[in-house]
C-alpha cells in the first residue's frame, strides 16, 4: 500500500514540479510563486506532508507549512466538547480540566466542590476562539 501511495505521489508531484520548474525559467527576479502553484502544493502537503512535499518540490518548508495551516484552519471543524454526567455527589472532587489551543496556550481548570461559581462552558469556548 506504501508503494501505491508514493507512485501516487511521485505523478502527482512530477506535475506541480514541472509547473514550478517552467514558472522558475521564465520569472523575472523576486517574483513571487503563482497562487494556483501554491494551491497545488498545499494539496500535495495537506496529502504527504509538508517535509516530503517541500522537499520533493524544493519549496520553502515554513512558507508551506504556513500556507497549509492557514488553509486546515479555515476547514477545520470547532472542538467539540464531551459532557460527562455524574450523579449528585459522585463526581471526584476537585475535578480538573485541561485545555490545549493548537498555539500551544493551555488552560488548566481545577473545579472544587461549589461547581455553580462560574460558566465553565463559556469559557472553554472563550479559550478556542482566541487566535493562534
């Protein structure tokens, strides 16, 4: 299966590589890359990976990674959050919860035994809508 994805990959690179290569002999200096050659890239890295695919391409490796983050960002669905009911009394007290941003923020709630003191839910939500 391996195989089969790295034939993928080498056909569908060839491609973007061949465009990137014309575009290359025929730009004028500090042009930037065409947007529909970058669009094709981030496709091959959203697919392979960014290390395989800017190499394959000889692109910058954070010039793609950021092109793809921006582009998964924009997709990627708002987390969802796991409601866990505990009958009255059970719960483990204190009770934590922690939160990672995909910036790397975190957020470390520890509830104690009065639970009602504050909207935990609001803000969970306040902290993933923070920008990276």
């Amino acid at each position: 299966m391996r195989a089969e994805q790295d034939t993928g990959f080498s056909v569908e690179v060839q491609t973007v590589r061949d465009r990137l290569e014309r575009w290359r002999g025929s730009r004028k200096k500090r042009t930037p890359i065409p947007e529909t050659i970058w669009q094709a890239a981030v496709r091959l890295a959203a697919e392979y990976g960014v290390s395989k695919t800017a190499v394959a391409l000889r692109l910058n490796y954070r010039d793609l990674s950021n092109r793809l983050e921006a582009t998964t960002a924009v997709e990627r669905p708002a987390p969802e959050f796991v409601e866990m009911a505990w009958p009255a009394g059970v719960a483990p007290s204190p009770s934590m919860v922690e939160l990672e941003h995909r910036s790397g923020a975190r957020l470390k709630i520890v509830l104690g035994e009065r639970r009602d003191t504050f909207d935990i839910v609001a803000l969970c939500e306040a902290f993933w809508r923070q920008k990276p």
